[in-house]
C-alpha cells in the first residue's frame, strides 16, 4: 500500500468522539504506509458544519454579513464565497437564522409575526458580491412566513385583500392577497438559485410544513387556520401567474415555506445534499485514482444511514468500483438491504488491555478501547488489502 492512494473520511463516532478523531485514528492504524497518499475529506455529515468543511477542501472567502432577524433583532452570520463548477457561488446556512433555539425566549405574538426578511437581506448581499449561484441549506428553520418576508427584501411588492402594500414589519402572509415579482425577477436574473433540503414536504396542503411548524413552535389553532388559508391563496396564484404548483413540489415547505418561496423565483431544491456536494466537487473526477476508501461512521441502519454522509460516500465510491472499507460500532442494516459489492463493512470488536497510541490521552477509558479498536482495526483490514 506504500504506494497507494487512500480515502478517509468519518462521521462523529459518539458524543465524545469527534468526525476529525475518527480520520486520526484511521491514519494512525495505517501508520506503516509512510509513502500512501492519504487523503482525508474535512466534512463530517452536520449540516451545519458543510461550510466550514467546504471551505477547507475548496478555499473562499468567509463573509460577515449583519441583518434583521426574525423579530428585527440585529443578527450576524457567515456565508462562504467559494467557486463551483466555475461559478462564484455563495453557500448560506439558514438554520442559524431561526433554529429553535435562537426563537426559544419569542412569544407566541413574535412567533406569529416573525418574518424571513433577514434571509432576503443575505441573499442579496450575496448577489452584491457578484454570486453567480446562491445556495441556502435549510433545515431547523422555524419562520412560518412561507418566504414572503424573504421575498419583500429581494423586492416583492405584497399587497392585501384591498390592494394595500404590507408593510415591511411583519409576517406578510397573514393578510396576503397578491404579489408583484418584477424587482426581484429583474435583480435575480442571471443568478442559479439552489435549495438543499433535509425534508420532503410541501409549502400548503395536507403535507404542509408550514402549518406543521406552527403546531410544534406554539402557534394558537387560529392563527395556524389564517396562515394556512392565506398560503393555499398563495400557491392559487401561483398556479395562475408562474404555472407552478407547491402542493406538489417536494421540499418547498422546508423552512416553513422558504423552499417554496425560492421555487417562485426558478430555485432547484434537493433533498440530496451530499450528492449535491459531490457532483459540485467533481468527486467523481478527483477521486478517479483513489484506490481504497476508509469510512466510519456510528451505525449502518436503514433509515439515517442510507442519506448521511458517510452513507453517500459508500454509495458513490461502490458506484465508481473504489474499494470501501466502512467501520461502524452498529450494523442494523440486513445485508440483502445493503447491495453494495465493492463496500466491505466491519463492525468494530471492542479491545481490552492492549495499548495503542491514542489522538488524546485523556479520553475515558470506554472512548479508549473504541479509540484503540479503530486503530487496531485499520492496521489489521489495510494488510489484506
């Protein structure tokens, strides 16, 4: 293997014992292959982590940026201006916008009338710095404004039932009636906009988000009635006036409708986020002369595993015939459920009373063995390879 060319990559192991650890302790056990290219891929399957990861293994400029937050509170945050398949693309992470736990002091009044106006505000900030593509990942956003605050900060004209503007201030859904797109058509033309989704349901109807979003944050059963009746107007006028139908695209209530919102606009959104990744970063090219792949990751089951990171990679080095190796400390996963012939998985044997160098001598003795038994592993599997 002096001469080979290796993969690592980890997903968080346990509470205490990191994605990064994980890659350590990899190169560690294959610590006799001085002369091995070894390549180990920063990502450690958190969304929330993707833009630091990305901009270690891609470069970019990491943006601050100030803006409204849901209830007008100033808010900061950092966005990655990195290029992709040679387009300067912006990469923003919305759960930091209005996660549950950045809401948890608002009261069911703030709640009501928070807007996603500070998304809007982010989104162009980013075309100001010349994006060519806009990227937002969502997952724990809990704004229940279907994206129309978003939309008056790219230049959506609202109106209501009596033709009036509503204001900037508040949630516009609660009394939307009709919309006026030209501002932001114009300010976004020329601009790839893309949305990567953990979920797959929808901005209104029976598998509403947005509505679901209100349930679980507190919203009162009225209120939840108005937005919801005030969102099916919405997706009504889509229909008519940009012939799409939010009822039936997946992932456009993710973010209590922003998906939707940004649909509106010509957004792609995916559920696929890894797979996304991969395709940006040409993996398929970069890693054309990788010989074998070492992955971890803490259980091979069939509900989590198939979409996390370590779970695509296996995937898409057994579609390119790599050689995978896949540590895991829990295999749920049948084998006739997981017919991927080039990926070679071992569930990791716990070591006793055996010494090994470890990445930090003051783990628990129970992070020790599992530390231990990474290494120990990986030494003995890269000796039949």
């Amino acid at each position: 293997m002096s001469f080979m060319k290796i993969l690592l990559a980890s997903q968080d192991l346990s509470a205490d014992l990191s994605a990064a650890v994980g890659r350590q302790l990899m190169q560690q056990g294959l610590a006799d292959y001085a002369g091995a290219d070894l390549i180990s891929l920063p990502f450690d399957g958190q969304q929330e982590d993707l833009i630091a990861g990305l901009q270690k293994w891609n470069s970019g400029q990491l943006v601050d940026f100030t803006y409204y937050g849901p209830n007008w509170e100033s808010a900061r945050v950092t966005y990655l201006l990195t290029t992709l398949s040679g387009k300067l693309t912006a990469i923003i992470d919305t759960s930091v916008f209005a996660n549950r736990q950045s809401i948890s002091h608002y009261d069911e009044h703030d709640l009501f009338h928070a807007s996603s106006y500070g998304l809007g505000q982010l989104i162009l900030d980013a075309v100001t710095n010349e994006a060519q593509e806009v990227v937002l990942l969502i997952d724990d956003t809990c704004v229940i404004d279907g994206g129309l605050g978003m939309l008056q900060a790219l230049g959506a004209l609202i109106a209501d039932e009596s033709g009036d503007p509503i204001p900037v201030g508040e949630n516009p859904l609660i009394n939307f009636d009709q919309i006026d797109f030209s501002k932001p058509d114009d300010l976004l033309k020329g601009v790839k906009l893309t949305v990567l989704a953990r979920e797959t349901s929808t901005y209104t109807g029976g598998n509403s988000q947005l509505v679901e979003t209100g349930k679980e944050i507190g919203i009162l059963p009225e209120h939840l009635v108005r937005l919801d009746l005030r969102s099916a107007a919405f997706n009504r006028l889509m229909r008519k006036e940009r012939e799409l139908d939010l009822t039936q695209i997946s992932g456009s209530g993710a973010g209590g409708g922003i998906a939707g919102a940004l649909a509106c606009l010509g957004a792609e959104i995916t559920d696929s986020t890894y797979a996304w990744l991969f395709e940006q970063l040409k993996f398929a090219e970069v890693f054309a002369d990788v010989d074998v792949a070492f992955l971890a990751i803490d259980q091979v089951n069939q509900t989590r595993f198939p979409t996390s990171f370590v779970g695509e990679l296996a995937r898409f080095f057994d579609q390119q015939q790599i050689r995978t190796i896949l540590f895991t400390l829990i295999r749920i996963t049948p084998a006739e459920a997981w017919n991927l012939p080039h990926v070679s998985t071992f569930v990791l044997p716990k070591i006793m009373g055996i010494k090994l160098p470890v990445a930090d001598e003051t783990v628990t003795t129970a992070n020790r063995e599992l530390e231990q038994s990474l290494i120990a592993t990986t030494h003995e599997v890269a000796k039949l390879i």
